[in-house]
C-alpha cells in the first residue's frame, strides 16, 4: 500500500473496530433487558418463574442455534448489512413485547388485566417476541467475526480484538443502568389503589416483603418501558450502524489484506469457498478443541457471574447493594483482563493467543482455589469479592482470545463459520452453570461441590491449551 492508501486503511481499520462495538452493544440492550422486566411481569400478572425460566431457557437455546447458522451464513453475505438487518428485526420484537398488551387488546379484544385468559395469551405473545428477539440476536456476533478480521491483520487482532470484546461489559452495564432507572421511575405510582396492591400481593405470594410490594405497586407497568426505550435506542443504533459500516476493504477503494492466501476470495466460486470451509473449520481439530474449551471457559464465567452475588448475600453477609456491585466489579476487572490479555498475545508471544489462554486458567485456577480458602477461613465479603473478580479477569482472557485463534486458524474466508460452532457449543454451557450448579447448590455438597466442580473446570480447561502451547500462530500459509 501506498502511504495514502495506509494512512485511509488504519482510518476504515479503527471505524469498523468502533462501528462493530456500537452496533453489537445496541444489540447487548435489547438482550439483557429481559430479566430487568421479569419482577413486573410477576408482580402485576403472576407469571410464575418457572414459565419466565422455560422462555429464557428455550430462548438460550435458540440463540445458539442461531449464532450457529448465521456464523455460516456471514462467510458468504455482506457483514455490513448482516448486522443491521439483525439488529433490526432485534428492535422490532424488543418493541413487540413492550407494547405486548396492546397488542392482545387490540387483536382478541380481552381487557387487560389479570384474568387468567389475558395472562396466557400474554405468556404466548411474550415467547413468540422473545424467542424472534433471540434468532435476530443470533446475527450480532457472526458479522464482526468477518468484518474484524478483513481491516486486522493477524498480528494485531489479539489486541483489537480485545478492545473489540469490551463491547459486552459496556452493553451489561448499559443494560443494568437501564433497569436500575426504568424499573425504579418509569411506571405509574398505584400504591393507593387496594385492588392493584391486593393484586400485586397475591401475584408474589406470601413470601413477598412489604417493600417488595409498594415498590411493585409504585412502578406499575415499568417492565413495558424496559422493552420501548431500549427498543428507541436501538433504533437510532440501526441509523448508526448503516452509516458507520462498510464490508470490505475494496468496498471503500482500498487493496485487501494479504497474509499468504494463495487465491483471491472474490475469484472463488461457492464451491471451493464451501469445499475450504468444510475442510478448514468443520475438519479442523483445533476449531473443535476450541469450542470444548470455549465451553469450560462460559461454565466458569457465568457460574462467577450469576451464583456469585447469590453466594455473598446467602453465606457472606454481603447485603444486596453489595452484592449487586460485584457485577459491576467483575465487569471492570473483566475488561481490564481482556485488555490486557490482547497485548500480551501480540507483544509478547507474537499473536499465539493459545499461550495467554492457557497462563489465563491457570490464573483462573489459582483464583478460585483462593476463593475456597479465604471463604473457609471467614475472610470479610469485600476481600472475596475482589478475589472472585479477580477470577474474572483471568477469565475473560480465554473469553476474548479463543475467537482470535479460531479466526487466524480458519483464516478470513471460515472464520465466522468457526466462531458460529464455538458460540453454539459455549452456550451449552448454561445447562451446567445454571441448572447444573444450582442442582449442585441445593444437595448436600452446597456452594463447596459448586466451587470444587469449578476447579476440576478451570483444570480441563487449561489442559486444552497445553498442545496449543507450540501450534503456529495462523494457518494463512496453507
């Protein structure tokens, strides 16, 4: 490249880098504001958590499956335009919800409120919008994992793609502030209509607090306002999005990234694009122990991320302002960790992102052994939460970097093919860090045989990474 044209690509570099961000953090909002939306769902209609946990396990499902099929589907359609459509049906359905009542009144003319007719017809439009919501969703990650590797050569992309993956800590904390706003001002005060309070009451049976009912009755109807704003929002990141996104160094002008590729993408034909990806992901032993290991690296993130507070109120003490900061403590040390981890890859083992991973869960390791002991000995909350933070820096590493090694091992042609397998696979993880753990959680072996059961993960972990210690850090030469 000519000076020039160096100095236009670091431009369209560092744009699509930002512009991937943006557009997957509006993507993140209109995900995670779901369970924000749950308490009022249950105080005003009394829809039972066990009907709220079978939409969001069927929806965790289908997001996989989804992330899965548009990870193939990415290789070969336009990234730019990918991402929008995704974020737009992701809009549209987060819209339905909110206006889910409406909706009903309009279509079947049943009165809103709580009778049982309107209740179920409720329930069915919810799973059908949030189900939608997650296959939409489903289009947010595939498009960056062929954008990104299009504008970063594979020297770099440990560390771009590190900043890049601080895009999920922004969109949670966007999404927690949101609900901390929306479901505290945003409903209408019925504290002093009787019905509405009896209603609420009966709704959260008799283990519901006093304060837990006045809050309910003085935010009526929030949960709406938790799909229709972050829906506006998200709207305005779809305008964003078109403008900022571009698919290709060629679309703007500029020469393709060559790093050894013996043919030229545009000169392939769908065969031989399918005949490499069968052969460079499906066939590729290394795409697969990824995935395994991706798996490991999910159990022990979300086991930290969701069982943690739950730990520090019920057995530490912590109170609930408390232990709703541990999120955002594990969210800042968790970007911190990525951050970290993506120099180190390029600056000091020269893009082998394998060798980070597995020094990554070796940290992970030695942090939750620390956990178990300073929780044995009766260390002060504040001590184990930064420890149990700690175990998320070390984790997010793997987090951030299994996409990149899978990315340089698939080469741009496979890479977002490779990246839907390790995203289906990780996400089957839920099974075992949230009903697994919580199974475990209730028997005899309590929070002990869950933070056992996390150190023989955090072991099978780094095991994978050990025969990666000495693999090549791309497979462009081939």
């Amino acid at each position: 490249m000519t000076p020039e044209q160096q100095k236009k690509f670091k431009y369209w570099q560092w744009r699509t880098l930002i512009g991937t961000m943006i557009g997957y953090i509006f993507f993140y909002l209109i995900r995670k504001n779901f369970s924000f939306a749950m308490p009022g769902l249950t105080a005003e209609y009394g829809i039972t958590k066990a009907s709220l946990g079978m939409i969001l396990s069927l929806g965790g499902f289908l997001y996989g499956l989804s992330k899965l099929f548009n990870g193939m589907l990415a290789d070969r359609v336009n990234g730019r335009w990918h991402m929008v459509i995704g974020l737009i049906g992701s809009t549209i359905t987060a819209f339905g919800i909110g206006f889910g009542t409406l909706i009903i009144t309009k279509i079947t003319g049943v009165a809103e409120g709580s009778a049982a007719d309107f209740v179920s017809k409720l329930i069915l439009l919810i799973s059908v919008f949030y189900i939608l919501n997650q296959l939409f969703q489903g289009c947010g990650f595939p498009p960056c994992s062929r954008l990104i590797p299009r504008w970063v050569p594979a020297s770099e992309l440990a560390t771009k793609m590190s900043i890049w993956n601080t895009s999920h800590s922004i969109g949670a904390g966007l999404a927690c502030l949101c609900g901390i706003f929306i479901m505290g001002n945003m409903g209408v005060d019925m504290s002093g209509n009787p019905e509405i309070v009896a209603n609420i009451t009966a709704n959260l049976g008799n283990k519901a607090t006093p304060e837990a009912v006045l809050s309910a009755a003085q935010n009526y109807g929030a949960w709406k306002m938790m799909f229709i704003i972050p829906g506006i929002v998200a709207a305005i990141g779809v305008v964003l999005t078109a403008v900022i996104l571009r698919d290709t160094p060629k679309s703007v002008g500029l020469p393709e990234l060559s790093e050894g590729n013996k043919k030229e993408e545009s000169t392939e034909t769908s065969a031989e694009i399918s005949a490499f990806i069968r052969k460079h992901v499906w066939k590729n032993p290394v795409i697969w122990a990824l995935a395994v290991a991706d798996f490991f690296v999910y159990v022990i993130r979300f086991a930290v991320l969701d069982w943690g507070p739950t730990f520090l109120r019920e057995h530490c003490g912590m109170t609930p302002e408390w232990a709703g900061v541990t999120v955002f403590v594990f969210e800042i040390f968790g970007v911190i960790g990525m951050l970290i981890a993506g120099w180190a890859s390029d600056k000091l083992f020269n893009g082998r992102a394998a060798r980070t991973c597995l020094i990554c869960m070796l940290g992970t390791l030695v942090s939750v052994l620390g956990f178990i002991a300073l929780q044995k000995s009766g260390a002060s909350p504040v001590v184990l939460l930064f420890v149990l933070a700690l175990a998320g820096a070390f984790i997010y590493g793997p987090q951030a970097l299994i996409g990149v090694i899978s990315s340089n091992h698939a080469t741009r042609k496979g890479s977002a093919t490779a990246l839907g397998i390790i995203g289906f696979v990780s996400y089957v993880s839920v099974l075992v860090s949230g009903w697994g753990f919580g199974l475990i959680a209730d028997s005899k072996y309590g929070w002990n045989g869950v933070f056992v059961a996390m150190v023989v993960m955090a072991i099978i972990g780094a095991l994978i990474f050990v025969p990666m210690w000495k693999m090549k850090r791309d497979s462009y030469g081939e």
